[in-house]
C-alpha cells in the first residue's frame, strides 16, 4: 500500500510539473485563459494517451447504432439520439475522471476509463450546474420567440441574456472543483469548501473556462445537425464516432483545466494520502 502511495506521488509530481508551476508559486499564479491554453496544449499533445482513454468509448457509442440497425432492421433517430445523449454524458464523465487522476496523480490511463460511480457522481453534478445556466439561457429564447419579429427587440434580448448567463457562469465555476475532487476520492471537498477556494481564482476560472467549453457548444450541435431520418446507418455511425471522439477529447481537455484550478487552490496536492482507495 505504501509503496504504490510513494509510486502514485511520484508520478503526480512529475505530471505536476510538466502542467503547471502554480503549485510552487501559489495561487495568485493562476491564470484562466494561460492555462485553458495549456490544458489543450497538454491534453492533444498525448495523442496515444487521449486515444486510449476515448477510443473504446467511441467505438462503442458507434456500436450502439449498428446494432439498433440489426435489431429493428433501421435507425430510429429518436432512440439513437437519447442512447447517444445517455452514454455520451456518462462516458465523457469517465473520461474526465480518468484524465484529473492521470494529470494529479499521475495514475495511468485505463484502455477503458470505468470509475462507474465517480463518472455517475461527476456526471451528476457536471449536469446540475449546467443545468442551472442552461435554464436561464432556454428562457431568454423562448421569450425572443414570443417577442414581435423585430431583429432589434431580439437583438437586446439576446444581449442581455448573453450577461446574464455569464454572470450566473462565474457564479456557477466556483463549485467546479468538486469536479476534481470526486475524481480524486477528495470527500472532504464539498461545494462550500469549494466556493471559498475559489475566491481569488473565479475570475482566470471563469475565462478559462468558457475557453475550453465554448467551442464545444458550437461544434458538437452542428455535428448533430447533420444526422437526419434520411442518413444512412454507416453515415449515422460515421457522424456519431466523429461526435463522440469530439466531445471526449473535450471534456479531457477540460478535466485538464480543473486539474489546474486544483492545484493552485491546494498547491500542496490537497490530502493525497486519503485518495488512495
């Protein structure tokens, strides 16, 4: 047990200190969009890694449809989409979880990443706070469409909304490094203790991390968008591969950028001792 510990702590040192030096220099050293740059640079810069922690994931994600096909002799586009939708949260949690433990300790990656009741608890809370600007953000377009049909009207309130869901955004990232810590099997880290280690980290947290999930909201959608009830099964299962290798790579890149936020809030690698299950 104490060795593999002195192992698992070495290797996090080391993965430490390719990442970041924030861990050495405090938190004041943290810096939102430097360090979003830095997790892409990290994460896609381990092609063998990343692959082997999303390539079975996809592949099965695309199985799903082959085989709904061989069942009911078509797809069904409305039970491809909601398997899809199920497997790929649950599965990007996976991946997420695997990736903070290979960033902050160093741990290995699995061909298969299956911490099943991390990744559900992960993907709980990823869920609920997503949730919450989601909502928001649903709101304001239904009130647009009971507007009348003036693009300035639509335009202010799209506006608006726009600042609204930023707000509650920077709100809503000071709970994030629960994220990590359920990876890590960190259970004395709960949402308040998170919201105060975040106190003069918000402001890099909340630019990096519209740095690192924006781009998925613009291209996962028009992925999606292009699976229609006349796409063949082979194209069907060629868009979804293409989506769900997209949105894995993204949530690893940002369980990369928590792993950031992580360890500068707790330069010292936060209760190591008690992660080791």
């Amino acid at each position: 047990m104490n060795s593999d510990q002195s192992a698992h702590e070495a290797r996090a040192a080391q993965s430490g200190a390719e990442l970041t030096s924030v861990e050495t220099n405090g938190i004041s050293e943290f810096r939102g969009l430097a360090d979003a740059g830095r997790a892409y640079t990290y994460v896609l810069s381990r092609p063998i890694i990343l692959l082997r922690s999303i390539g079975l994931w996809s592949l099965l994600a695309m199985a799903q449809v082959v085989g709904l096909e061989v069942l009911l002799g078509y797809v069904d586009l409305e039970i491809v989409v909601a398997l899809v939708d199920g497997l790929t949260i649950f599965a990007a949690a996976a991946v997420a979880v695997a990736w903070h433990r290979f960033v902050l300790l160093g741990v290995p990656m699995p061909a298969l990443p299956l911490e099943a009741t991390k990744a559900a608890r992960y993907a709980l809370l990823f869920c609920l706070l997503s949730a919450a600007v989601a909502l928001v953000l649903g709101a304001f377009i239904n009130m647009t469409l009971d507007l009348p049909a003036t693009n300035e009207t639509r335009i202010v309130v799209l506006a608006v909304a726009a600042l609204i869901v930023l707000a509650l955004l920077a709100v809503v990232v000071r709970f994030s490094l629960r994220l990590p810590a359920i990876a890590l099997g960190d259970h004395s880290l709960r949402l308040g203790a998170s919201w105060v280690a975040t106190a003069r980290i918000w402001p890099g947290l909340w630019r990096g991390t519209l740095l690192t999930l924006l781009p998925s909201l613009f291209a996962l959608p028009a992925l999606s968008d292009m699976m229609d009830e006349n796409s063949t099964p082979a194209d069907t299962a060629a868009i979804l591969l293409i989506y769900d290798v997209a949105a894995f790579t993204f949530a690893a890149i940002f369980a990369g950028f928590l792993s950031f936020a992580y360890r500068a809030a707790f330069p010292s690698n936060r209760q190591v001792e008690s992660i080791f299950e």
